[in-house]
C-alpha cells in the first residue's frame, strides 16, 4: 500500500518506518527543512532502540522517503497519517491548530479517495472537526477520517508498533474499515485483536489507557510516601499486591513521578474534557497534584539533608531523560529537580547517556555536563538518581566514595539494595524504603 505520514516526531517516524518494513512504499513529510535533509541523508532524529535498523533497511530499499512537500506526500497514498504535535495549551486542553490546519490543506490536495487517519492523540471529537474542515472543499464520497489512537512507549516503541497487544481503529465506514484492516493484517498474526468502534470510543480509550496508568503510578508513589511514615517497605507491598491477577506487576514500581510527553498531556487533556462537560473529575486532579509533588520530592531531601542551604553544595544527578532508553526530557522530573536545586543556590553536575545534548539546549551553563556517571560525582555533597538506566544499577561504590565530598545517595528508582549500600559506607535515601 502507499502510505503518507504528516509528522515525523517520536510517534510519526516510528510509524512510517514501521509500516515499510511490512512492505509498504512510506513517504513521511514534516515542514522542518533541515530535519528532513537529515533523515534524507540517513541520520535519525531522535534515540529510539532498534529504529536505526529498519530505518536503514527501508530507506535504502526506497521503502522509506522523507519531503518537506505535503502534495507529493499525500498525491498516490491510499491513507494519510497525522502524526502532528499536539501541545496543551495553558488551560490543559490540547492544541488542535496543528491538526486541523493540515486537514484543511488536504482538503486543497484530495482529489480520489483516501483514509485521514488520525494518529496523534486528540480528544474527544476531533475526528469530527477533522470531517468538517475535510468536507468544507471536498465531497463527502472522497475520505474517510478514521481515529487509529498510539500505544507506543518511548523506549520500546518498535517492538510495540511490531508486536502490539492490540490495534483500535476508529470508524463507522466499512469502505475505510477494509482498507485499515489490510493495513495492520501483518502485524496481528498472532492473534492479538483489532478493535473497531466508532471514532469518539477510540479518542477516549487512548486517553483513558494514559491517565489509569498515570493513576497507578501516582497511587504507588503516594503508598510509597506513606510507607515512610509507617515504617514499612514499598518493595514487599508491591510484591503483595503485584501477585493480585486484578492489580498485576507492571507500573507498581514507586520514584519520582512520571514525564514525558504522553502522561502529563493527556492527563491534563482528558481533566479539560470533563470540566467542559461538567464533570468533576476528581480522581484526575489529584493524580496531577500528587505527581507535581512527587517530581521535587529528592530536592525536597536534600534541602531537608542540608537546613536549606545549599550555596556551597555541589550535587550530582544521574539520569535525565524521563524514563530509560530515550533522549526525551518532556515534563522529566529530573529538570523540576534541576531547577529546585539552582533556586536554592546548589551547583549541579549532571549525566545521562542519552539526553545530555536537550538538556544543554535548555540549561546552557547554568549547570556542569560531565563525560560519564564517574565524572559528574567529582567533589559531590549528594547523589541524586533520577532515571533507571542500566548503567547505573552496579556503579563501583569504593569508586564513588573516592571522588565524592560527602557520601550521600538520595535514590529516586530504588536501584540499590539499603544493606548493600549503606554498608559501603553511603547515607542512602530512596522511595517509600526505610
């Protein structure tokens, strides 16, 4: 099939590159120019494990192309993709300019049939709006808007597009139905399902997906919290719990909040969904409180650690990117820790395998950038662990207690064993583990 793909962030190049390793002719268009002469000339833009390799494969094979052009795009292609930014606007809501601008441009453009498929995540009725923007130059007989909602996560994003536990298609066309099932056919072999509702079911299972996984993480970290308080360990009751068939293992894992670009925007998204429909969603607002909360709770220690003063400490942090295997620093918590910490006088030294070049563009010199983990604890007062990397989980301790000012761990992934470190001769804080 030949597929177009408007967008080419996390979401849209992952889907591109995707659909042509199944054989599909791809032809991805952004309007960032030296973006596209970037992945033109073979380069990625963006850390994501294992997309380089069928980026390589597929555009080498001229599966794959990349144009600033939207006309020569979406001219031959069966179905179009949106994959465009949707950023929240300052009540929360997402921003629909991106989207809607696009489809009234393609309502210029179409000229036989083709699939509009939403792909970014967008609430509640846009497909609608996509129609009624469609419809306002093009007959009704000439596209279909279909919501095909993500469930990629950064990090592990190629193997979810490959191998997904299922496929939610938006539609009440039959016509646009086929066409999409044909689509996605290679990547359900092993029967995981396609799931086909209608567009405004489909716009809320994305959102509704990210905000009970926003409220699980939050629920653990406030359990962690209490835990604290009560003298009991986080790791048991996650244990206790996580063997419970109706609660499971995943995102029961307590630290520092979540990030990123899906958590924070959605939940925030859908809590604007229901004050426009006044409904008080409740459980959604203090998930978000919570989470805010949540993200300073190592500054707050190490203010606390140090009566407030914080003008000659010097404090290293490890990890910056919201989660591991990404070089995405949207909403980390790490940089709400960052700022605290410059606020208070603190010099900060900082590494992260992957994130180190986003967080210099917005940092410039206000903090120190060091070569590797070792580097950044030189003449450090504290540790801070912000993201879970492997390479950090079996650090030389004798190293690090050679090159640190004072032996302090304030552990935001519980990555270490209590005993283990202490013994090693560090005062160690971490998340909801006395």
């Amino acid at each position: 099939m030949k597929i177009a793909v408007v967008g080419t962030g996390y979401v849209g190049l992952v889907t591109g590159t995707c659909f042509s390793e199944t054989g599909n002719n791809v032809t991805c268009v952004d309007i960032d120019k030296q973006k596209v002469e970037l992945m033109c000339d073979g380069h990625i833009p963006i850390f994501e494990p294992g997309l380089n390799i069928l980026f390589d494969r597929n555009t080498k094979s001229g599966r794959l192309k990349f144009t600033t052009s939207l006309p020569d795009a979406v001219k031959d292609a069966e179905i179009i993709f949106l994959a465009l930014p949707t950023p929240p606007g300052a009540d929360g809501s997402a921003d629909l300019s991106f989207v809607l601008s696009v489809a009234d441009e393609l309502s210029h453009l179409i000229t036989d049939y083709k699939v509009i498929v939403d792909k970014s995540t967008v609430p509640v009725g846009t497909a609608n709006k996509v129609h009624q923007v469609l419809a306002k130059n093009l007959d009704e007989s000439l596209f279909d808007v279909v919501s095909n909602p993500e469930f990629l996560r950064e990090g592990v994003a190629v193997d979810d597009f490959m191998k997904p536990d299922r496929i939610v298609i938006g539609t009440n066309s039959e016509k646009a139905e086929k066409l999409m099932m044909r689509l996605y056919k290679p990547f359900v072999r092993q029967g995981n399902p396609i799931i086909v509702m209608d567009e405004r079911s489909a716009e809320m299972t994305k959102y509704a997906a990210n905000a009970f996984l926003a409220t699980k993480i939050t629920f653990m970290n406030e359990i962690a919290n209490l835990c604290e308080k009560v003298d009991a360990n986080v790791d048991m009751v996650r244990k206790g719990i996580g063997s419970d068939s109706r609660i499971g293992k995943r995102f029961l894992f307590p630290g520092i909040g979540y990030g990123g670009s899906c958590f924070p925007k959605d939940v925030k998204a859908l809590y604007k969904t229901a004050q426009e429909n006044d409904y008080p969603f409740n459980i959604l607002k203090s998930v978000m409180e919570v989470n805010q909360n949540q993200k300073i709770i190592l500054a707050d220690r190490v203010l606390n650690k140090f009566n407030g003063d914080l003008n000659d400490k010097t404090i290293a942090i490890w990890g910056l990117a919201f989660k591991p295997n990404t070089d995405d620093i949207r909403e980390a918590p790490s940089l709400y820790t960052i700022d605290k910490l410059l606020e208070h006088g603190a010099r900060v030294q900082v590494f992260d395998p992957e994130a180190m070049k986003n967080v210099k563009e917005l940092y410039k010199d206000k903090i120190s950038y060091a070569k590797n983990q070792y580097e950044a604890l030189e003449n450090a007062d504290a540790l801070l662990i912000c993201t879970e990397w492997s390479t950090f989980r079996t650090p030389d301790f004798t190293q690090m207690k050679s090159q640190m000012k004072q032996h302090v761990i304030f552990d935001g992934r519980n990555l270490y064993d209590s005993n283990i470190v202490k013994n090693s001769g560090f005062e160690y804080s971490s998340i909801g583990r006395n």
